[in-house]
C-alpha cells in the first residue's frame, strides 16, 4: 500500500453556533482552531452554523434563522426602489 496518500483521520470537535452546542467525532476535516475537550485534550475545532442538534426537522421546532438569505437581504435593500 502506498503511504502518505490518506488523509489524517482524528477525533474533531464541531461546535454549532447557532445553539453552542459541541460534539466529539472522528474526521478527516483539518482547523488552526482548538479546543480543549471535556477529557482534558486539545481537538481541532470546526464552527458550523447548523447541525442535527438546531436543524428543524431533527428538533422539531420551528426556528427563525440567524442569517438572511441573500435574496431577502437583495430584496429588503432595493425594495423602496422598484416601488418608485
């Protein structure tokens, strides 16, 4: 088998920011941030804005989003505009 041609494969940290909270997986995803886990390890830290831990249809909860989409943010800016 050739060497070096696999990625590193190690526990990461995710952390979703939309409900802070952070769970321990094995990965392939590299990060410069750390954190230090609950076993007392540093971990790469990945920041993600949804997860199963806040997303609606694992939750069951109706949530309104932190960040507008793009066509709202286009829409609420030039709105004014097109009624003139």
């Amino acid at each position: 088998m050739k060497k070096d041609i696999h990625p590193k494969y190690d526990y990461v940290v995710f952390r979703d920011t939309s409900c802070n909270r952070s769970f321990r997986i094995r990965s392939t995803c590299q990060s410069n941030d750390t954190i230090v886990w609950e076993d007392g390890k540093t971990y790469p830290l990945i920041n993600l804005d949804i997860s199963s831990a806040s997303h609606p249809i694992y939750t069951g909860e109706k949530r309104i989003a932190s960040n507008e989409g793009q066509i709202a943010k286009f829409n609420k800016r030039f709105k004014a505009r097109s009624l003139k």
